[in-house]
C-alpha cells in the first residue's frame, strides 16, 4: 500500500506544487478566496470529484466528494486556503490546503478498493470566522465517520488541544456634555469601557491559569472636552474546555454589566466574530496518524505544542472525530507562525518533500481505518464517550 501510495503521490507532485504557488502568489482574505476556491475545485474535478461550489452557503467554500463502489466508513480531509492581511500565507494555508486536497485525490485513486467515501472541504477564512463553524451549524459533518487535516508549522507535531473562543461586544451609550462647565450633566460611556477593563483585570486572579481574556476599546470619544456618549470594546475570552470558557463568558459580560450600572450607562452586549470550540483530538485515529508518519518517512511526531491559540477545526471535533497534526516545512526552528517567513518557508523543496510525506500518512490513515473495522470502533468509542 506504501509504495502504491507514494507511486501516486509522485504521478499528482508538478500539479499539487503549482496549486501551492498560484495560491501563494494570489493571497486571498478569509471569504475573498475566490481564485483559490476555483483552483482547487478545478483539480478536484479533473480527478473525478462531484463538487459542490458556494457551499452551505459559504460563496468560496466547497465540497467535493467521491463514492467508491464499496460500502465503508466516510473520510474527510479539511483545506483551507485563506491569507492573512499584510504578510500573504504566513500560516501556510497555500500548502495546507495543497495537502488536504493532494490527500483526498490520491484516496480516491485507491478507495474503489477499498471501499467508503471521500471528502474533501473547502474551508474559507479559518483566521477570522471560519466556514467549519458554518458547516458544522449546518449539519455538514453529521455523515463524517473521521476528519483530518495538517497544518504547516516548524516541526512535525501530534495532534493537541486548541481553545475554546468566545468574542464578545461590549457597547456603552452615554449622554455627552461639556466636560469643563458641566460635567455632571453628562454620562460617561468611556468610563464604563475603562470600568470593565479594571474589572476584568481584577476577575484574572480568580479565573483557571489556562484561560485567556484580551480586548481593545475602539471607540472612546471625539474630543476631551466633551463626555463621551459611545464606547466600544471588544474581548476575545478563551479557555481549554468549552464548558468552562462559558462559565467565564458570562463573569466577562458582569463585569461590563456591573460598569454601566456604576456609570449610568446603558449597554448592548453581542458577539461580532464566531465563536471557537476547544480542539479535542481523537486519540485513537491521532496514534494512526503517527504511526503511518512514521511508516512513510521514518518521522516521529513530538507531542503537541501547548496551544493557546483557537481553531475552528475545534468545532469539527466536537461532532465527529478528528486530528490535526501539524507537519514541519522549514529547518529554522525560529521561524513562526504568521510571518513571512513561514510564507516563504512554503516554497522550498524541504516544505514540498514533507508535503508529499503528510499526504501519504493521511492517506494510509485513512486507509487504515477503512479496513479495519475493529479500530473505527474504539475511534468512534473514544468520541462519544469524551467530554467536549
């Protein structure tokens, strides 16, 4: 299966290296991924997918799919192919979404075999609103048996946790007056905004050392001389596990509620991004996933980073197993996330050597899994009885 693998792997290479490029050459923002979107679906097609375009409603989303004609488990590998503002594919989604799609071609050249069915989704805007909370809202994954990706990072790396992410709005709305010779006559809305930091910042001795609260106040007034009547604020609140992170949610929104009562002030409360579930990975289709790494390319995964950043894959887990490993494509360890130098660390021959590696393990992972049902059992076992 090795050799057969890599055999196609090879044959697909020149076509996945120039998706790479012209995704990289192309950046898009998140939900502007117009070009990419028809890069990859264009692929897709040519190697015998039905794909579905501005899907779940999503106008750069996609879905393509692939039947075999043997009954089996269905696998879904997940690309994303958005940009970041400034800085191009500093997160290397240009690639990631090269080996999602590289992955489901290469297992469909072999399912009929095998049997099952495969996915491949197109996942726009994963660094702002990402479109797996959509897919996942609109029952996208309920037929999903396993979900996979990997992403491009500085090592490779097994499968972890993530945040769960909560945003939140918070604005206040005061009365103006003259500051000098009438300043009781106004309310201040800025001090309310000023009143939930200090709050907040006073609630962090008393909230778990693995959460996260950060915000900015983008709106505080025009002129000092004059009260302000508006002020807006905007909080990211995170926490490993999405029971909790909801528990702290709400201490947030009491700490802006108890401000616009200290104030006079009154306040809308809403949430101006989608929110993130924390990553819960499959342990079980994670150990595949190292061991087939470690049969195609002698690579062992070290254990997973301690994220405190969200993905929206975190949604995915929570409604069907998944993993999402992070796969080396750089030989500077000081190289970063979302920088460009992790953009130009894509187009090397080392990032395109690991490619190949990442889309083997994922293909006989998934492999793996179809044959033998015994262990999509205690995949599917280790899921439902997991708490979330």
């Amino acid at each position: 299966m090795k050799e057969k693998v890599f055999e196609l792997i090879n044959k697909l290479t020149p076509e996945l290296n120039e998706l790479s490029l012209d995704i990289y050459n192309n950046p898009e923002l998140g939900y502007e991924e117009f070009k990419a979107c028809k890069l990859h679906t264009r692929l897709l097609q040519k190697y015998g997918f039905n794909v579905q375009t501005n899907f779940s409603g999503v106008e750069t989303g996609f879905k393509a799919e692939y039947k075999s004609n043997k009954p089996g488990i269905t696998v879904a590998y997940m690309a994303e192919y958005d940009a970041l503002p400034g800085i191009g594919h500093g997160c290397g989604h240009n690639l990631l979404g090269t080996v999602s799609t590289g992955a489901g071609i290469v297992l469909k050249q072999i399912i009929d075999e095998i049997g099952g069915t495969v996915v491949v989704f197109g996942t726009p805007a994963e660094e702002t609103s990402g479109a797996k909370v959509t897919y996942v809202e609109n029952h996208e994954f309920d037929n999903i048996d396993i979900a996979m990706m990997a992403h491009p990072g500085n090592e490779y790396a097994k499968s972890g946790s993530s945040l769960a992410l909560e945003p939140v709005q918070f604005e206040f709305f005061g009365k103006t007056a003259h500051a000098a010779a009438a300043p009781e006559k106004g309310v201040n809305a800025l001090d309310a905004a000023i009143q939930t930091f200090n709050s907040i910042n006073a609630l962090r001795e008393h909230i778990r050392s693995d959460s996260r609260v950060h915000g900015v106040i983008l709106d505080g007034g025009k002129a000092a001389n004059i009260v302000p009547d508006y002020a807006k604020c905007q909080f990211y609140v995170r926490s490993t596990s999405k029971t909790y992170n909801l528990e702290l949610l709400e201490k947030i929104k009491n700490c802006a509620r108890a401000a616009a009562l200290a104030t006079g002030c009154e306040l809308k409360i809403t949430k101006y991004e989608f929110n993130y579930d924390n990553m819960v990975t499959n342990q079980t289709l994670s150990s595949v996933f190292n061991e087939k790494i470690y049969e195609a390319a002698g690579i062992k995964m070290s254990e997973p980073p301690k994220s405190t950043g969200s993905i929206d894959a975190g949604q995915v887990s929570q409604v069907c197993p998944a993993i999402h490993p992070y796969f080396d494509i750089t030989n500077d360890k000081n190289i970063v996330a979302h920088t460009r130098e992790m953009a130009s660390s894509t187009l090397t021959d080392y990032a395109k050597e690991q490619m190949k590696n990442t889309i083997a393990a994922l293909v006989l992972t998934a492999a793996e899994v179809i044959q033998n049902n015994e262990l999509y059992e205690k995949i599917k076992y280790e899921f439902e009885h997991t708490e979330k």
